[in-house]
C-alpha cells in the first residue's frame, strides 16, 4: 500500500525545507518527496513505476490549504500508569497525543511504582507498543522519586529509558544532583529537571504577587524557580551533563538560561502554552482548572516567555499534559490537584497565541515541537525519504472551539474550555498509517 499526502505545504525543520510539495508514502516510510518542478517533469504514474509500486494498491489525500510536517514530539507528558490508571492510562493517553497531532511522547517517571527501575520502564515501554504512537519514558533521577538516593541509573537506560528526571519531586540536595548528572552524562542522556525549592513553596498555590494578596491565597515565589534553575546550570557546567529546564515561566528563569548559553553551558529548556497564555489572573475566579505546577505567572513573565521563544533561548514547546480526575479539581482552591491537560489544546494554542500574533512563524513553532525535541533525544525525524512516515497534517486557518467534553484523555482539566481558537489537526499519521483524523481522498487518475 502506498499513500499521497498531495498539495500540502511542507514544512520539515530537521532538514530546513519549506515548500509546496507532495509526500509519497510507502511501506510505512517517507519514499519521496516530489515539489513542483518534480510534478512538471514526470508523472506519479512514473514516480510510482519507478518505486515498484502498483497504481491500484494506493490512496491520494487531497492536503491543499493544510500544512504537512513531521509529526510533533512532547517530551513532557504525564500518563499516570502504572498507579494513577483513574487518572489516565497509557492507553488513553496515547490516544489524546494522536488527537492532538502528536506521534511521539514521553512519559514523565512520577507514578507508583515510580520509573525508577528497568523492570517498571520496560512495562511503560511495553504498553506504549500496544498504542498507535511511540511511547517512550524518562527514569526517574532518584529511588522512589524520594530525593534522597539515586535511582539505578544504568539499569533503566539498558531497558529503554530515554532521558533521567525529577519532574514532581524536584531534588533538594545539589550533591545528590550533581551525581545524577554525573551519571547521567556517562551514558549520554539529559536530565529533564523540574526547578523548585521547596523551602520556600511548602503550602503554596499561586505567584506571589498583587492577584494572591487580593485572593489570600499562599503564595508562590518566583524565587523558589530561578534559584534552582541557576543551580543546575552551575552544576552543568561543573559536571558537563546535558541538563533541559522544564517547564521555564519567569522572566528570571528565561535570562538565566540566555546567560548560560551564551557561555556554552549544555544547557536547554522549555515552555508550555498555559504560561505563555495565561496569567495569575486566571486564578481571580478560583478556577481549579488554572492551578498548575509551577503556577501562572505576570503579563511581563508572559511576555519575556515569549521573548525567549522568539530568539531561540527557549528551545521546546511541552504540553506538560496533568490529567486529574474531576473529584480532585472540583474541591476548595487550596486542596485541588496540581496540573493542566495540554495534549489535545496545544495546536490551537500555539498558533493562536504564538503564530497568528507573530511572535514566531509556523516553521519555528514547528521545529520547537519537532526538530528541537529530537535533537535532545537523540531521535530521528524529519520527511527525508527513507525516514519513518510519522506526519501530522494541521490546518492553521480552521477556528476550533476547545470542547473538553470531546477530549480523549481521561483529563477534562483545561482552563481552556470554550476558547475560540486558530488551528487544527486534521491527522495524525504514524508508520504510515492514519491513527487519528482524517483526509479528504481525490481520485488516482487526476494526478497521473
């Protein structure tokens, strides 16, 4: 079987190509990729002669007004399972990343039992190969997430874990930090870390600021994030690991990342589309969808995240996607669960707030949610011909209304809910095979 994705605009960061073309899919691969002057100087038929393949046994996808891209990666998911299956499964979890045009996620190692063996990886690993899309997961940087011993490092990388980190259960103690990381450059991994002192966030719920005084709320120190975003680039640059700064949303933490960069420190980060679209004032009706970890920031935060994304100092765009069950939003401010769903919003949101305002074109939202992840993990990608045909196909142009009723996640915890945005997912395509969505297919003989 073969499948023509026709009339598209192709965007393919990892190879920096832009351009109206057709992408010819087959045995489950990229086998060509034919523009304009390809179609003007010979036929699909003959393309198709020439590849071994018989006309009938085919499909064309008519892909016009839609741009084709490789398929988006987040590396900073939450699938709950094993532990949390209430919450959400790998199952379902997958099936929201497909939706959301996603082919590649991984899996945060907060769960029970944690990921902190190669036993529980090669189970997470395991149940991802039953989904349509590539699960892969993070070993947790401590036994137990418990930040007080290190977890077995070597272990968890021979079973398949694909970086190391402490997201939830940020590590307090730079020594046992910095031996992680020692670690974890001896076998060539990053080390994805959460930033929190927790010293100075023990009950806290929302940024310290004007918002939380007229709510009082306990506040949230911007503080307690930078301060542990500057001691982890300091212990990169002591031990030489590839450290990624999770879910970055002050205008401190955004500096602190451009100064060590600038110095060549290995370092990288992210951001995700509540923190450049919302502020604390989200939280001014007690909206528990709203209450996430690290909590919203101000409108000069928002502004410097997006300053950040704009001149390459933030590198990747995550969802950090927290399906909670609705018993545990649905309680007072104070007692609600932590965390925000952003699988199935991150398309529109990111075109909406990111693309449509101009603070970054659509090749270099892409590259954040493709080339860029990628590059941290050592993965392969891009539309070259031979590579793995995962694709997503978008239509930036198409108003959605966000409707988490829909959602496939067992997450409904969306602030979200309602917003009118640009951008949809129109498929999901993953060894060739649509695994969400669909396309609008054109008769053989009108491109022959």
């Amino acid at each position: 079987m073969w499948a023509l994705l026709r009339n598209g605009q192709v965007i393919d960061p990892f190879r920096d190509y832009t351009g109206t073309a057709d992408v010819l899919i087959a045995g489950g691969s990229v086998a060509a990729l034919i523009d304009r002057c390809d179609r003007e100087r010979q036929s699909l038929r003959t393309i198709l002669i020439q590849l071994d393949l018989d006309e009938r046994d085919g499909q064309v996808f008519d892909c016009s007004g839609f741009v084709i891209c490789p398929g988006l990666i987040d590396i900073h998911v939450h699938l709950r399972e094993p532990g949390y299956e209430y919450k959400e499964t790998i199952a379902t979890g997958a099936r929201a990343a497909a939706a959301g045009g996603f082919t590649t996620v991984v899996a945060m190692p907060n769960t029970m039992p944690a990921v902190d063996n190669g036993a529980v990886v090669r189970y997470v690993l395991d149940r991802g190969r039953e989904t349509p899309i590539r699960v892969f997961t993070a070993g947790a940087a401590t036994k137990a997430n418990n930040g007080a011993e290190m977890a077995e490092i070597a272990d968890m990388v021979e079973a398949g874990a694909i970086a190391l980190s402490d997201d939830a259960f940020p590590i307090q103690s730079a020594d046992l930090m910095r031996r992680v990381m020692e670690y974890a450059r001896m076998f060539n991994i990053p080390i994805l870390t959460h930033c929190e002192d927790k010293s100075m966030t023990q009950d806290a719920v929302m940024n310290e600021g004007l918002v939380c005084t007229i709510l009082g709320l306990r506040p949230w120190p911007r503080q307690a994030e930078e301060i542990m975003i500057w001691r982890n680039i300091l212990l990169a640059d002591l031990t030489g690991c590839r450290v990624h700064i999770q879910h970055v949303t002050t205008r401190g933490g955004v500096e602190a990342v451009r100064w060590a960069k600038s110095r060549g420190i290995p370092v990288s980060c992210e951001t995700c589309p509540h923190y450049f679209s919302l502020t604390d004032e989200a939280l001014l009706t007690f909206d528990t969808n709203a209450k996430c970890c690290p909590p919203l920031r101000t409108s000069d935060d928002v502004e410097a995240l997006k300053e950040g994304l704009a001149d390459g100092t933030i590198d990747i765009i995550a969802s950090d996607h927290a399906p909670h069950a609705q018993e545990e939003k649905e309680v007072e401010f104070q007692d609600a669960a932590f965390g925000i769903v952003g699988l199935e919003t991150a398309v529109p949101i990111v075109i909406t707030n990111l693309v449509k305002t101009g603070t970054l074109t659509i090749e270099q939202a892409i590259s954040k949610m493709t080339a860029a992840p990628a590059k941290l993990l050592g993965l392969s990608g891009g539309l070259a011909v031979g590579s793995a045909a995962d694709i997503t196909v978008l239509d930036p142009n198409c108003e959605v209304v966000i409707n988490s009723s829909t959602f496939q996640s067992k997450g409904r915890n969306t602030p979200f809910d309602g917003w009118k945005l640009s951008g949809k997912v129109v498929a999901t395509i993953v060894n060739g095979e649509i695994v969400s969505g669909e396309l609008k297919t054109v008769p053989i003989e009108d491109c022959c």
